[in-house]
C-alpha cells in the first residue's frame, strides 16, 4: 500500500482508511462516511486525485448490518492487523452488537488498541480513530471506561484517544 500518489504537479498523499465491521454494525455509520470519502478528491474534476483509499475489515468476508444489508469485507481481521500501520484512519461503526463487543472487548476493539499503541511507538505518523459508539454509550454524564489502558490510556466516552 502506498499513500502517496504521482501527479503532474507532484506528489498526493491518498489517505488510507480502514473500516472495522463488527456483526449488527450501523449501515448509516458505514455507507455514509464511506460515500463520502470515496468521493472526495484532491482536485474535484479529476477523478485520478483521489483523496482516500477505503478497505472493510471484518471477521468473515460476509457482515451483516442490523438492517440486513450484508456487506464483502476486503480482508479479515487477521490481514487489518498485519497491515495495520499502513492506515492513517481506523473507523469503527456503532450498531446494536456494539455493547456485546465492548463487554467482550472483541474484535473490533482489539484493532483500535493495537490503532492506538501504533500511535503510541511511532507518533511521528498521525493516525486517527473515529467511532460514534463511544459517546453513544457513555454519553455526556458518565464517566468514561478505558479501552485500553497501560500508562496513558486509550479512553472511551468522548475524551481523547491518547497514546
């Protein structure tokens, strides 16, 4: 994977995203980032200049929302690990599975922890992880539960993602 493309006026950088799929994930939380950032463009009437490169993880090649969409992940979870440090953006969607992958501390979350230590051995790459199941559950009032925690921690419920 490369995130720097060749263009005429030199190089551009093509962000590398990954999206992370638990079972029941929020189509909404997927299809709308993901449209968008497949869309985007460095320069908006060349097509070549693109801004993002998108890939779904997931357990199995197939997830199903908990709308029923099903959607072919690119590669396992396995592989996101392995290639992990050649993303800048881990995105993770909420959904009704969310607080059985939370209280398990299943995958995803094992990915957004390894996210965050990348962060944490190498921060002269800025990464970023963007997930709207934090907020939605702790919300405002409650006091955040740690994702990860050795030292300074990765924090849930709306605080910085610290490494």
């Amino acid at each position: 994977m490369s995130a720097v493309e060749e263009s005429a006026d030199g190089p551009i950088q093509i962000i590398q995203v990954l999206f992370a799929l638990h079972p029941s994930f929020g189509a909404q939380e997927l299809c709308g980032p993901l449209e968008v950032l497949s869309s985007a463009r460095h320069k908006i009437n060349d097509p070549e200049s693109k801004a993002f490169e998108c890939t779904i993880a997931a357990a199995s090649q197939g997830v199903t929302s908990s709308s029923g969409l099903t959607i072919k992940a690119d590669i396992d979870f396995d592989t996101a690990h392995e290639d992990l440090k050649e993303y800048d953006v881990l995105i993770i969607p909420g959904g009704s599975s969310i607080y059985d992958v939370l209280n398990k501390q299943s995958e995803p979350i094992q990915l957004a922890q390894a996210f965050a230590e990348l962060q944490r051995a190498d921060p002269s790459k800025e990464r970023t992880l963007i997930s709207s199941w934090v907020i939605a559950r702790y919300g405002r009032n409650h006091p955040p539960r740690p994702l990860y925690q050795d030292g300074d921690s990765l924090q849930g419920g709306g605080q910085a993602w610290r490494a």
